[in-house]
DNA sequence: AGAGAGTGCTTGAAGGTTCAAGCACGTCGC
DNA sequence: GCGACGTGCTTGAACCTTCAAGCACTCTCT
C-alpha cells in the first residue's frame, strides 16, 4: 500500500515514520506498479528460460558467470558473493548445489586458512558457453529489442542510481550483513 | 553470460538461436548489470523492511494492497493471481498462509462453485494500515527520493514496456500458464 | 604469548516458490 | 443427458532463501 488508505490515519502510526507518510503521487504509484510488474515478470521469464536450458536460476547461471570472468575462473566466496549482491549463506547453499552437478569446485584458500575459492570447472565453463547465446537472446527479446537506444541508456543511468542507494557502501546501513 | 565468451562460438549452439548471437554491447550490459544489482538490493530491502515491520514479504504485502482496493475487499483467486502476476499455485499457498495470519479469509463464490474469493479481514485491513507508512517511506527512501521527476518518468515508461512485452496477452507465449 | 573480538564460511530449520498432478465443477456437442 | 474436454483451485514434493547459530581461523592489544 504505497496509496493512502481511505481512512485517515491520523494518529498511532508504525514504528519509523513520526508525522504524516509522504504518500506516493498518482505518478508515482503507477510508475512503482510497473516497475513490480516489470521486475516480476521479467524475473519469472528469465528464471524460466534458464531453468529449461541451463537446470538453473538465473541467480546461479550469474554466479557461473562472474567466476567465468574473474582471474584464474575462481574467487573467494564472500567477493563473489558481494559482486552476486546476496548473502554468503546463500552463496554457501548455492555452490554446494553447482559442486553437486560438476560446474563448481571449492578450493582452499592458501593466504587464509578459514577461506574458501569458488573455482568454475570446465564442464562448468562448457555449460556456460552453450546456453549464453539462449540468455543473451532472452535479455534482448525481454528488454533492449523493446526500448530504444536513449531509453536504454536512461533505464541503466536509474537503475545504477537506485543501486548505489541500497549498496552498504553508498547507503549507511548494511543490508547484506 | 550476456558477453561473449574469451573463445568463438561458431557452431554447435543451445536449441534456440540458429545463428551468430546478438551478443550485447558495452553499454547494454553495463546497463543490464545495473538493472540486476538495482533488482535484487531493492527485493532485499524491502522484504526486509516488511517482513520486520509487517511479518510478511513484499509479494504478500502486495496481495493484500489489492485486496484492500477491490471492490468489497474481496476478489477471485484467478484474478488475484494475474493482478499480482504470480501463478495459481503461489496464491494458494500464499492465502493459505495469510489465512492462518487472519489477514484473509476464503469465501465460496456464488456464481460458480468452482470459485473462491479471498476477502481481506478487518483485521486484515488494520495491518496494512499500520504497516503502509513504513512502507511506502521505504519506497520513498529507495527510489523517488533519490530520483528527478523525469527520471522517475522515463523509469516508469520503460518499465511498462517491458512489462507489456511479458505479460501473457502481450507477448504471445503464456508464461504464467 | 594469550585473551577477546572480529572475519570467513557453513549448517539446519522454517518458510516461500515451482512443478506436476489431481479433484471438482462447468461447458460444449452430440 | 452424458461423455469429453476445459477451467478453478489445491496439494505435495523438490528446491531455494533466510535466519540464527556455530565452528575455525585471524587480528589486536597488552
């Protein structure tokens, strides 16, 4: 409910907000709508399209590819999984399963005894070549063969905004731990 | 991997596309890489905020908003499911959960016996009441503030196409069955 | 050197989502 | 009216994510 509800909520209000909520404007609220349909739809299509070719979500297929470009195709698990922007529990779920179907390895980490190397096996590599083409033209067909080269660039200029926002770094409290 | 990989990838390519891929450009996976960093911090942040404020993730939270502005604060199953743009099967968990929170209660539909209506409980209602400021602050905090009307503009613009390109009616394959 | 605090990663349980069936009711055509 | 197919919704199993601990190692300070 980004919309004020019918009644007035005058006093006795949630925790954080003191005064009145600066409720959303008509604009606003249809442009925060689309944006969820946007992002909802777009996830579920990808999420689709990934998990038919590739066995897996698009999170891990974007796991896979950031080892696939990092030096030596390995990293250790907390940079990647500050890249991934998601938790290291997660990240810990999510190479374990990848360990399992052969794509990932661990390796120690041999400056730091607790560490651990996320390493992209070439079976994992192969896997990756093979469905790239499928993604890229879902990304294409879902989002750039729609918008045009000016809306492209202002979508990502918003996106990065919003981004740098929410980052621990940018922001002042550490949403992922 | 909406790169193109170190090596070519002349032949022996996924099912789909028949030909060279439309690799991405520089920029456009700049962008796309923004789009997914913006995507997930934001998912993140605002589950977080509503599952301590309201007990609940962002897509139940969502269900009830659409509860609360339907007629009656009742709607079908199947209609709910395509506002909100999750399958069937993910409502009939999701009320089923709301249900056991009394935020929402099941109601046979007259006219066909198939049917079920959620209906928002008052004390349904009461919560999002409560839980709205927060929100929509949250919102706020994340996204419009930090952007110029224009901006938030175009964002929404861009995200009504892309959604329009997904959506079943739209595009031409049904992807929420 | 050693205690205490911090870091890196994992674990298990609880809850959410998807997928493939499945049941009940509606609709269409004979 | 009755069979076949379609629709509305639910279910259970498999898998993913989160949360809260927990273990092992490192760092800091004395």
């Amino acid at each position: 409910m980004t919309k004020r509800p019918a009644e007035n909520p005058e006093a006795a209000e949630a925790p954080a907000p003191p005064a009145e909520p600066r409720w959303l404007t008509e604009g606003e609220q249809r442009t925060w709508l689309a944006y969820r349909h946007a992002s909802t739809l777009l996830e579920d299509y990808l999420d689709r399209q990934l998990q038919r070719d590739a066995g897996m979500t698009h999170v891990y297929y974007g796991l896979l590819v950031r080892l696939a470009e990092a030096p030596r195709r390995r990293m250790r698990m907390t940079e990647l999984a500050e890249h991934a922007k998601i938790t290291r529990s997660r990240l810990s779920h999510a190479v374990a399963r990848l360990e399992g179907n052969g794509w990932v390895r661990r390796e120690e980490c041999p400056s730091d005894k607790r560490g651990q190397l996320a390493v992209l096996t070439d079976e994992g590599y192969e896997m990756l070549r093979r469905s790239a083409p499928g993604h890229v033209e879902a990304v294409r067909t879902a989002v750039f063969d729609r918008l045009t080269p000016e809306q492209a660039e202002l979508f990502g200029e918003v996106c990065r905004i919003v981004a740098a926002g929410l980052q621990p770094a940018g922001g002042d409290v550490p949403w992922l731990r």
